[in-house]
C-alpha cells in the first residue's frame, strides 16, 4: 500500500546541527520504513532567502537528505510556508522536489485532500496578510533575491523577531478551526492538513452531507514534532515514535502566546 506522509513547522536553523539532526534522523528512519511520498506543508526552514541558501552550508545536510530521497524514487512536494515562501524553482532543480506553491490538493483514498501551510486559512494577523500581498510585486522580489545573501539573512532574522510583536495571541477552539475550514470544504475538500499555528488537533466534523476531518501539525521547534501518515487506508496525527497524538489539554493563556510566537 503507499505511504505517505505530512510535515510541517520544521524551522530547521541554518548552520544549527544538532537542532536539526531530530528531523534528519526521522527522514532517514521513515526511508528505511518505506516511503512513497513526502509533503512538507511550509516553514520547513526557519527562513530561505532564495537561491543564495542553495550556496554554503546552511542547510547543506537538510538538502542533501531531501535529495537522497528524491533519488531513492521518494516524491517530494513543498508547500511555501510564511518563512520560506522564496523557495523556487532552482530549489526543485537541486534536490528534485517539487515545488507546488501555496496550496497541493491530492486524492487518497477517494478523498480529495487540502494541503496548505495554514498561514491563510488561520490568520489573525491583517498586517501578515498585507505584507505577502505586497512580496508578490515582483520588482519588489527581484530586488531582494538580488541583495547580497548577508543583507537578505539580515532582514529575515529581523522580520523572524517582529513576527512575535505583530501576531496576535490567539487561543484556538474546536469551531474556530472547522469555521476557517469551511470555505475550503466549500470547494470541495474532504480532508485539510495543515500548520502555521502549532496547535497538533486532530478534529472530525460534517459538512453538507459528507465527513469531513482537520489535520493541524504541531511544531517541531517546541518539540511536539506531529506528523500525519497515510497508510494506505486512514489518516492519522502521529509522532515519530508512532503514537497517536493525545487529545489536545485544555490549554492556557501562556500555552497559547508561546504557540503563536513560534
């Protein structure tokens, strides 16, 4: 049976070995398990500058793993994040992965499956969204993926520490999530999986006439390191040692902001 699995909010840190050799061993252990497919739902990197991070060793280990598993027969899609939205088609050429933009819909097992990092779909943040509106001008584009790679690493850890200050501390609830599922139910999803706010949920819900379920994956910075897997027959929220995902705690205030300021 194909296996597929979902990732996402990896934030692997440039240049930091040790914070990312968690996420390099589990690529490797689910390799050696058996692995179809692989899609990485954004903010694999904490943040990607362009081209110029294909240079140096940054991320040299990250990028060659996905590269070995691209050549291993594994397909990769990625998912632009709202810390790596500048990965682009020179990324694809040199590690093999597809590069599917903001949004992936696939089909399994009869069910059509939304992915997207959820950075659109759970934002509470006007200001986020006016910021990547304005990133999509392209003259806008060219000039910093033109910036020398020590400006452009400059900025992205300047807008990685105002990213705390400017979002909203949101506490999420069960309807919160089905109500900013809906419109993608709407359009005919059965299943959305995503990330971007760190809350792992697991949720179950009808719409119209037809099941419908939410995927939300943790964040493997805060340690929680959620993935879902498709075994060929369900969906499941997993962590990497197998187990399901316990139900979400009630959750506090700080539990809260702490989920939002990563």
């Amino acid at each position: 049976m194909p296996r597929f699995l979902f990732v996402g909010d990896v934030h692997l840190r440039p240049g930091d070995a040790a914070f990312n050799a968690p996420f390099l061993r589990f690529l490797e252990t689910q390799r050696e398990r058996g692995l179809d497919a692989l899609i990485i739902v954004g903010d694999l990197f904490d943040y990607w500058i362009g081209p110029k991070h294909l240079e140096g060793d940054d991320y040299r280990e990250a990028l060659e793993a996905l590269r070995g598993l691209t050549r291993a027969g594994v397909r990769i899609e990625f998912l632009h994040g709202n810390r790596d939205y500048f990965v682009e088609e020179r990324f694809a050429r040199a590690t093999g992965v597809r590069v599917a933009g903001r949004d992936l819909r696939i089909s399994l097992g009869g069910r059509e499956v939304w992915c997207t990092h959820g950075d659109f779909v759970y934002n509470r943040n006007p200001k986020y969204a006016a910021y990547r509106a304005v990133m999509r001008f392209k003259p806008l584009r060219a000039a910093y993926l033109a910036m020398p790679a020590c400006v452009g690493k400059g900025i992205a850890r300047g807008f990685r520490k105002v990213s705390p200050r400017t979002t909203p501390q949101v506490r999420w609830t069960r309807e919160e999530l089905v109500e900013g599922a809906r419109p993608l139910f709407e359009r005919g999803a059965d299943v959305l999986i995503c990330g971007h706010i760190h809350w792992p949920s697991h949720i179950e819900c009808a719409h119209g006439s037809r099941r419908r379920e939410i995927f939300v994956l943790g964040d493997w910075c805060g340690g929680t390191r959620d993935y879902v897997e498709w075994d060929g027959v369900d969906l499941r929220l997993l962590r990497p040692r197998g187990t399901e995902v316990p139900e979400k705690e009630e959750s506090t205030p700080e539990d809260s902001e702490d989920a939002e300021k990563r």
